[in-house]
C-alpha cells in the first residue's frame, strides 16, 4: 500500500465515524464541526452530493478518494486562492503562523460564532503536525478539513 492511499484510508476511517464503510451526510457534518466552522444545510448538502455520484446518500471510498483529489488537484486554484486569503485574513501579525488568539478569532469571523478555549485546543491538535503549538500554513493548506471548509464556502 503506497503512502498515499494509507493516508486516504486513515482520513476515510476518521470520517467513517459508525465504522460502516460509508461517510454519510452527517457524519461529514461532524467531521467537520471539528474545524468549529458551522455551516447551512444547504452549503454542506450541495457539497456532499457533488462527490455522491451513485447517489445512494453515503460517500464510498472511492468517491471519498475523488472528492480528496478534487480538493488537492490544480484545478482547485480558486479555492487554494480562497484558502491562501483566508488564512492570511486570520494571521493578524502576518508571521505566517496562526496562534491561539488569531485562530478564535478567525473561527468568529468566519462563522459568526465563538469558540471556547478547549475546542480552540482541540482545533490546533488535530492540525499541527509539528507540534509548536500553532498552525503554519503548509498545515493549514495541507489539512482535508480546512480545504473541504473551503470548498463549501466556495462557489463551484
């Protein structure tokens, strides 16, 4: 098994909550709440069933691995622009690192809401890889959720 697909099957695990080899529609939403972005049913909805392509209400792997390279291919240069834009609108010192203070208040900007520290905490430990604390942006770029947030947000 190449590099590669044991990441896809490890990230599908992750959002296969239920174990049933499916990601259905709220099990997306919830994957997703960890970001602690909060979107409509309509935007989350349209997202889902542009990769459900057999239209059965439950993403399979494969179509998990369509929407994974959707989202990582160079025909995503609008949403990788968008996503570039975001995090530079949430790195308010502009090093390039986006700290505790500057993720709250990006979550609030974004979605209107407010996180509390512990979900803050939680945020940063499923995206920062190296472990400093804060999220660069190559972990911020790099990482299915964000780039999902994205996509929704964005128009096709």
């Amino acid at each position: 098994m190449s590099g590669e697909e044991a990441n896809a099957k490890s990230m599908f695990a992750f959002f296969d909550e239920n174990n049933d080899g499916g990601i259905s529609l709220d099990e997306l939403k919830e994957s997703m709440s960890g970001l602690g972005v909060k979107f409509s049913e309509k935007e989350v909805t349209d997202f889902f069933n542009r990769f459900d392509t057999d239209g059965n209400g439950v993403l399979d792997f494969n179509e998990f691995v369509a929407l994974s390279m959707a989202l990582s291919s160079t025909k995503m240069s609008a949403t990788e622009n968008a996503m570039a834009q975001l995090f530079s609108s949430i790195d308010k010192d502009g090093d390039r690192s986006l700290s505790h203070a500057e993720i709250r208040e990006g979550i609030a900007a974004f979605t209107g809401l407010s996180a509390s520290d512990k979900e803050i905490g939680e945020l940063i430990k499923r995206l920062d890889i190296d472990g400093d604390g804060e999220i660069s942006y190559e972990e911020f770029s790099t990482n299915i959720l964000t780039k999902i947030a994205v996509a929704i947000k964005s128009p096709e």
